[in-house]
C-alpha cells in the first residue's frame, strides 16, 4: 500500500513539461505494435512495416522506383494512398 502511495506522490510531482520531481526529462512511452514489441516510429511519423512481395511485384516495383528516380518505399507509399483513394 505504501509503495502505490509513494508512486502516486511521484506522479503528481511531475511537471506538464514531462519533468519528475528531480528535474529529469521522462521518455514518452513507447509505441506498442500489435504483438506487444516496440514499433519503430520514423521523427517524421511513419511506421515501419514488413511485407512479402511475389517477385514479380518486387520487380515491377525496383523498376518504377529507378524509372522515376525515386525510393522503393517511396513508390510502394503512393501506390498505397492510390489504392486507398488517400490523396
């Protein structure tokens, strides 16, 4: 019971800033994936996501990517927000 106490005192010691009560920066709490591992969150806002490609489509892709002179992810992205009607 004393320990829950103590850890509700601490919070309540943090700042808005996300500061404890010593002054020190606090991590935000990292971004869970669906597994329940961490998921890597580019500064930028993308999420990383692995998928299988049949050959052909990695092919087709690697040749529009070097085509337009633009990354693989890059076109995999547009042909996403296409499909999707995102754009």
């Amino acid at each position: 019971m004393a320990k829950r106490d103590e850890a509700r005192a601490a919070a309540s010691r943090k700042s808005a800033a996300g500061r404890d009560e010593r002054g020190r920066q606090q991590r935000p709490a990292p971004l869970l994936g669906p597994r329940g591992g961490e998921t890597t969150v580019t500064p930028g806002g993308l999420t990383r996501v692995s998928t299988y490609l049949e050959p052909e489509e990695r092919s087709a892709v690697r040749q529009r990517a070097f085509e337009e002179e633009r990354s693989i992810s890059d076109v995999i992205r547009s042909a996403i927000r296409y499909y999707f009607k995102l754009e």
